[in-house]
C-alpha cells in the first residue's frame, strides 16, 4: 500500500495547486499540517504555472493499494 498526503492550496490567480508529500504519516495533527501550510505559504517558495500559493484549501491522507490481475 502506498499512502501519501495531498495538500491542497489556491493560488493569487484564483486556481488550485495540490501538492503531493510521499510516505505521509497518518497521525500528523491537523494543528501541524496546518502550520506547515501556512510556512509554505509565507516563505513563498514554491511557484506555480497557476500562480503563487495564497492559501489553504485542505489536506487528506490517500491510500493507494495495487492488486495485480491475473490475465490467465
């Protein structure tokens, strides 16, 4: 199973921009994504093609489980 945390932020020009953060950890409080969302934010270090981060609109947790399918 691959599980990884998709933070989700608008943009100064009104559009979304997830990020993807692998081998996320379950417990994480939402008090700390919050807080890292918000330093991603007011460091302003990372630039879009859809503008630069303004603010958060969410986060989740997703589990992705591969089951190969026999062609038999």
């Amino acid at each position: 199973m691959n599980v990884y945390m998709a933070l989700t932020f608008g943009t100064t020009e009104g559009k979304l921009y997830t990020m993807r953060i692998p081998r996320a950890v379950e417990s994480a409080g939402a008090s700390l994504v919050k807080n890292a969302m918000d330093a991603l934010i007011g460091l302003d270090c990372i630039g879009t093609s859809r503008g630069d981060l303004f603010n958060r609109k969410g986060a989740k947790i997703i589990k992705v489980t591969h089951q190969d399918i026999s062609m038999d």
